[in-house]
C-alpha cells in the first residue's frame, strides 16, 4: 500500500533501477518547513524504494534512519549495498545552517570515497539553500519541496465564522539541472517545478512502522536533551570550582544538580 502518485512512483522506479543495475548512488534531497511532512514523505520513499529491491530496515530499530549523531559517516558506511537511507532533520531546531552543511559535506564526502555501495541518501532539511554550493551543484541528483496548503473550514466559534488550516500533503519535484541553475542565479529561483502532486500520510498508511519512527526519534531527542544537561553541569561544576579556587564564595543554582 502505497500513498505516492503514479508520477513520483514513477521516478522512484527509474532511480532504483540506477542504483539496482546501472552503478549509480543517489542524494535526493527534501526541502520544506519543519513539520511540513518531509519525514512522512521521506519514508514514503524508502518503502517504494524497498518494494523495489534496495535495502531498507524496517524492524523497530530503522537502523537506515539517522539523526545529528556521533559516527555518522561510519555508520552510514556499514549498512549493505544498494541501500536506502535516511538523514533527517531531527526536530526542535536541531539543524542549524551550520550544523547541516557541516554534516552533510562530511556525509557527501564519505559517499565520494566509498560511492561503489550505491546508497541511495533523502536528506530532510528546512531549505536546500542551507547545503554547501559543491553539494548543491555537484551531487544533489533530484530534490521535493516539501509545503502546506491553506485551507478554509467553517467554524462557529471563529469571529469570522470560518478558520484557516494548514494542509500537509504537497509536493513539488525538481531536477538535478534546475537545482544546478538555481544554485548559480543571484536569488536561487527554481522556477517552475517538473511536476507537483499530493502525498498521503504515512501515519495512515502504515501506522506500525510510524510508531517505531516516533519513538526512534523520541529516544534521539531526548538523548540530546541529556547530553546538553551534562554539558551545563559539567559548566556549572567548572564556574564552581573556578570561583573557589579564587576565594569567592560559591552560588549553587537549583536544578543543576549540584
């Protein structure tokens, strides 16, 4: 069961069979605000691409689905050949512009050594525009857009009688020729996309494998969140023992553990 239109469908297929037959990898990007449903669309993707032949983890770890995390470039490098994977914005800000084109050069990098495996990688970010200008002119193959459309609904406690919604869904698909030409142009306009369509909701469609990507990602954020408390203790310990060394009377701050 799939929730792709027979033009995306279609295009994924090509891609596979790139990768399948024709000694290709692949960097697909998908580009669109955060909680747009890149993530749902991202793994949309990885279950065509797996009905078609490529690699794809889908027990409850969804080890071919990686955040901002140590080793990433290793870990990337120890799944099979013709694999899917799956880099993906992580939620809460967690990429900044910085953070994403440090680790998509070190990730892009990798895959220019070991380019033989021919992992086909979606990277989920909130703009392409963020990528390093090689990455976006040189190894960006195909990109989505990733956006909302408003939507009016009656609604009786509303003053106007009516409200707005947003709805997820939408998609407009790119090509390597026009990412290339956009990148160089002085405002970065794609033009008019190759094609746009609709997406269903994964969380629909597969219910099962969206709770293992909610608490995969869950666990994630909340590992960061501890490692950036360690990280103010290990600073307030620090500040702490500074001051006493100097003789002045130390000030413990509350919830810090100390």
């Amino acid at each position: 069961m799939f929730s792709l239109d027979k033009v995306l469908a279609s295009n994924l297929y090509d891609i596979s069979q790139m990768v399948k037959f024709e000694n290709w990898d692949w960097l697909h990007i998908n580009s669109g605000m955060e909680r747009g449903g890149k993530s749902s669309f991202a793994l949309f993707q990885a279950k065509y691409f797996s009905e078609q032949g490529l690699a794809f983890d889908w027990s409850p770890a969804l080890s071919h689905i990686f955040f901002l995390e140590p080793n990433l470039s290793a870990k990337l490098m120890s799944l099979p050949d013709k694999s899917v994977a799956i880099l993906d914005e992580g939620g809460e800000g967690l990429f900044s512009r910085d953070a994403i084109d440090r680790v998509v050069k070190d990730v892009i990098k990798t895959l220019m050594i070991y380019g033989s495996k021919n992992i086909v990688l979606i990277i989920n970010i909130p703009n392409w525009r963020w990528i390093d200008r090689y990455v976006r002119e040189s190894r960006v193959r195909s990109m989505t857009e990733i956006f909302t459309f408003p939507k009016a609904t009656a609604d009786a406690g509303s003053p106007s009688g009516f409200r707005v919604t947003q709805r997820r869904g939408f998609y407009s698909l790119y090509s390597r020729n026009q990412v290339l030409k956009a990148s160089r142009s002085e405002f970065r306009d794609l033009g008019p996309p190759l094609y746009s369509g609709r997406f269903g909701n994964f969380a629909v469609s597969y219910p099962t494998e969206w709770s293992w990507y909610v608490a995969k990602k869950l666990a994630f954020l909340e590992a960061k969140r501890e490692k950036g408390n360690e990280r103010v203790k290990a600073r307030a310990s620090k500040e702490l023992l500074t001051n006493i060394r100097h003789g002045e009377k130390p000030v413990l701050k509350k919830g810090l553990g100390l």
